[in-house]
C-alpha cells in the first residue's frame, strides 16, 4: 500500500528534523542526504509544489499540502546552506537551490540571504545586492545582511580600483608608443638632399658632391 499524504509529510519532516541535526553537529553530508531525501519525499505530495518550481501560480487550501509545500521550500534553503560550506565550487548549485526555495516561498528570507552569499562569492555583486536590500527593507537592523553588504561595498570598490589601474596601464603604454613615434620621426633621414641615397656623408664628401653638382 502506498503510504498516505500525511504519512510522506511526516517522513519528510522527520527527515529534515535529522538534517537539522546533523548540520547543528557539523555532519554537513549527513544534514545533505537527510534534506535530499526529505525532498524525494516531499515534492511529489502535490502539483501545487511542481507549479511552484516552474513558476506557476496555483492556490492551494489543503492544510498538510500547504505544510509539505513549506517544509520543502526549508528543505531546498538548508541544502543550499550545506552547499556553502563546501566552498566556491558549490556556488551555482547553492544558488539553484535557493532560486527553487524562493519559488516555493518568495519571502524565504534564510534562501535570499544564503543566494546573496554565494553571489558575492561569484562577484557578481549586482545580484548580491538586489537580494540584500530586500532583505534590508524588511529588516533594516539586520547585522548580518549588513555584513554582507559591507562585503558588496568592498568588491565594487576593488573593482573600481582594477578597472583605475587598467586604464593607467592603458594610457602609460599609448604615451609611450606616442613617444617613441615623435622620436623616430625626429631622428636623421639616411636621404641626402641632393637625392642620393645610402649613409649619411661626411662633411668633407658633403663638399665634394656640392661641387660636382656646380659644374655639371
């Protein structure tokens, strides 16, 4: 027999209660495979949550359906908050994790703040900072969210600071390049007036070519 509604909502929430556990312990991959297990469970409760995550708009009254559709969104926010512990290299999936629980749950605070993290921890800092002063309205003493934004502030000031040093680089290597072209075109022509070519002639073959021109 294929077990009820309720009973795949409570397995999915003793699952992530496992998670949460696990995570407080600092057993980061247990606390992933109990919450990936509690989605198995959870997001196939209802069409309401598929609808959610392809951005599908559907109103749902079903009290445990409504909880399901909850503890999933958490679910997704607590895997990507895993993620982050491993480090640069999970970005993109902490933030595919986050966009799903932010689906599920537009004021899923705890997934815009970690999607905030891991875009600044892939510099792009114009997304860090859209979720961050959401975040901010709602909260305007947040001292977390304000770290974050002090980090934001920080990468737009390295990278102002770059971009100075580059065109520095930049305008040093056309002056030089401008030098040197005014200098090559101030130096001695190998053309003597009298249209001969070859080395320039000394002073004395100067005076010979003068004269051989006169009398010719």
């Amino acid at each position: 027999m294929s077990p009820t509604l309720e009973e795949k909502l409570q397995k999915g929430k003793d699952l992530k209660d496992q998670g949460n556990e696990a995570f407080k312990n600092g057993k980061v991959k247990d606390a992933l495979r109990s919450y990936h297990e509690a989605v198995l469970w959870l997001a196939g409760i209802d069409t309401a949550v598929t609808s959610a995550l392809k951005g599908e708009s559907t109103v749902e009254t079903n009290p445990s359906k409504l909880e399901a559709k909850k503890v999933l969104g958490v679910c997704y926010s607590n895997m990507a908050a895993c993620l982050l512990k491993e480090g640069e290299t999970k970005f993109p999936r902490v933030i595919e994790y986050c966009n799903k629980a932010i689906a599920i749950d537009a004021d899923n605070k705890k997934a815009r703040f970690r999607r905030a993290q891991a875009y600044i921890g892939e510099n792009n800092v114009d997304k860090a900072r859209e979720d961050l002063e959401l975040l901010a309205k709602s909260d305007p003493d947040d001292a977390a969210v304000k770290r974050e934004m002090k980090r934001v502030q920080q990468k737009d000031k390295q990278a102002v600071a770059k971009q100075r040093k580059e065109f520095a680089g930049l305008f040093e290597r056309l002056a030089k390049e401008e030098d040197a072209e005014e200098k090559k075109a101030g130096e001695p022509s190998n053309v003597v007036q009298s249209g001969i070519v070859g080395e320039i002639p000394d002073k004395p073959k100067i005076e010979e070519i003068k004269s051989k021109v006169e009398t010719e």
